[in-house]
C-alpha cells in the first residue's frame, strides 16, 4: 500500500478516478457530467501531496494500477 503524507494515498485518488470511468452514461448529458468528473479527478492528482520515496519505490505497482484502468 503506499502511504502518503496529508492522510492522502495516491490508491484513494486512482480509485475514485477508476470508480468514475466506469459509471455508465444513457444520455449525452450523464456522459457530459461522468467525463467532466473524470477530468476534474485526474488534473487534481497532484502527485506532491505524496511521499517521494514511497512513489518512488511503488512506481512500477502505480505504473499497472494505471494502465489497468
């Protein structure tokens, strides 16, 4: 797990970005909104919030959890 400062972890953060891409979309309305909560998700991870050392020491779990999404 990585840890981070603040009470953040990159995990939650990646998390709530995966939970909004995969919310289903019927209309181009709900489609609208799920892919402004994306953006708004994924420019707010700001990868100062966490411990250098951890992110670097888990750059390659990071790097999967990722491209898994």
């Amino acid at each position: 797990m990585l840890n981070t400062t603040a009470g953040r972890r990159l995990e939650d953060d990646l998390a709530v970005i995966e939970e909004i891409a995969a919310r289903p979309a019927a209309t181009a309305k709900e489609l609208a909104a799920n892919l402004t909560a994306l953006y708004e998700a994924t420019f707010n991870v700001a990868l100062d919030r966490y411990d250098m050392q951890t992110l670097l020491r888990c750059a390659p779990e990071i790097a999967r959890s990722i491209f898994a999404m």
